[in-house]
C-alpha cells in the first residue's frame, strides 16, 4: 500500500493581513536592521539601567537568595573580633548592623569593612565570613603620638597625622601638644626628628606651628626655641649639645632664636636682664 506524505499548509491569522504591509517594509531594510539591531538592544539596556530595572531586580535576587539560604541554616549568631582596644563593642555592632538570625549574606564581607574603616579608632579592617554563621573581624587601631590643641579642645593625633575623632582619654595626656591649624599632618614628621635627640624630647612641652611654615618648641613650658625652615636638624643638633653641656640657664633664658644658620639669639627674662645690666652686660 502506497502511502502519501500529506503537507498540511499553516493556519492563517487574520490579524496577519493588517500586519503585511509592516513585514514588507521591514523585508527591504532586513540587512540594515539586523545592523541596526544591537543599537537597540544596548540602548534598551542603557534606558533599564538607567531607571534602576536591572539594579532593582538584582536586588530583589540577592535577597530571595539571601532568605533561601537562611532557610537551609545559613544565619548569623557569632562575632569573632580581634585587635580592639578602644573601639567599643557598641560601635562595632552598629558599623557591622547585624542580629543574630539574620541571613548570613545579609552583607558582603566589603561592606562590613568599609562601614568598621569609618569608625574613629580602626585604622585597618579585615573581615572574613565563615559560614554557616560566623564573622571573624581583625581590626587594627590608631596609635595617637600628640595632642592637638584646636580651639580650646584637644584632640588625639596619629602616626599618619590623622585627627582621632573620638573622646579624650586620660592615659593620652601625657603626650606632646602640637599647636597650628596644619600641624597634625606635619606632627609625625617633627616628632620622628625629635626622637633622636632625647635631652630635647624629654624637656617638651609644646610643639607650635608656625603660619604653615616652621615649628617653634616650648621647652618647660617658658623657653621658646625657634626652628628655621629648612635644615631643622642641624638646629636641633645645635639646641641638643648645648642642653647636653649645660650651655642653657632654662631660670633666665626666654627664647632661643635657631633660624639663622651661623648664629644663635637668645633673649633672656627681664630679671636676668637687670641683672647683667648691672654686671654691665648688654642683654
């Protein structure tokens, strides 16, 4: 028995007639529009993004995501900080904004990191997830060399001469004050100059800033040394020997001027001075 291959035609849409004359157009331009084509695209693409479609259903992702996983035990419960000594546990909880139960990829690692390196204290931050449900922080804090006077308060002033923005603490107050409007950044230098010269050091009570420019020293809080510019530390080997030798009475002594290079100006207190005055000694 012979059998035929019967070759049924399509169903016509009568919808499709409206639409012939628009499928004719675009048959005559079919090779300029497939050129055409991923223009669109990227610039429909562009439009979505730009009116947060895509950034809204990635978020909407990560979330379903994000309960998904809690659901199969992937929920927050333990905080393992290491490294803190002045950042209180407050602040921490709230830079890290977590609650116990909370789904465990509530935040990236990143996030946490970013919102801990805005707290006052913390220096570095290195955090580290460890699922199912634990945050491991290693923090590392500021160490504050000097107090900066600035307008009737103190402030504590780190190794990288960053202002500390937090509360004074008294074990600080025995540190140098630095006085000047741009002094905290300068401090680290000055007092990494200083550390060499230890019978200077140990007499400091002031370090002032001068209009951006130089340091002037308060020894024992009555003797000005003033610093030139540049060399500096020739002049503090200078101020140095002559603490080392005794060259200095600090009881008369005022201020030491150091700016010029082949000479030194000292001025004394007006009763040192009425008594040379009266040794017949200029002062």
């Amino acid at each position: 028995m012979r059998v035929s291959r019967l070759k049924l035609s399509r169903k016509k849409n009568p919808k499709s007639y409206f639409l012939a004359p628009f499928l004719l157009f675009l048959s005559r331009f079919r090779r300029r529009f497939f050129l055409i084509s991923p223009l669109f695209i990227i610039g429909a693409l562009s439009v979505t993004w730009q009116f947060g479609y895509i950034q809204s259903f990635y978020d909407s992702l990560a979330t379903k995501t994000s309960d998904l996983l809690s659901r199969c035990g992937y929920r927050f419960h333990d905080i393992y900080i290491q490294g803190r000594t002045f950042t209180t546990m407050q602040e921490i909880l709230q830079a890290v904004n977590m609650y116990q139960g909370d789904p465990s990829f509530k935040y990236s690692p990143s996030d946490i990191k970013n919102r801990l390196e805005q707290l006052p204290w913390i220096a570095k931050a290195d955090v580290r997830r460890e699922l199912p449900g634990a945050l491991h922080i290693h923090m590392s804090e500021r160490k504050p060399i000097a107090l900066w006077q600035h307008q009737q308060r103190f402030y504590l002033v780190d190794e990288e001469g960053i202002v500390i923005q937090a509360s004074m603490l008294p074990q600080f107050q025995h540190l140098p004050i630095v006085v000047g409007q741009d002094a905290p950044l300068q401090t680290p230098k000055i007092l990494a100059m200083l550390g060499h010269y230890k019978e200077i050091l140990t007499r400091i009570t002031g370090i002032v800033r001068m209009n951006k420019r130089r340091w002037d020293l308060i020894l024992h809080k009555k003797l000005t040394i003033k610093l030139p510019e540049t060399q500096v530390e020739a002049a503090l080997a200078r101020l140095n020997f002559l603490l080392e030798a005794h060259k200095i009475n600090l009881d008369e002594v005022t201020v030491i001027d150091l700016r010029l290079q082949k000479q030194l100006i000292a001025k004394v207190s007006p009763h040192a001075a009425a008594r040379l005055k009266l040794k017949g000694v200029s002062a």
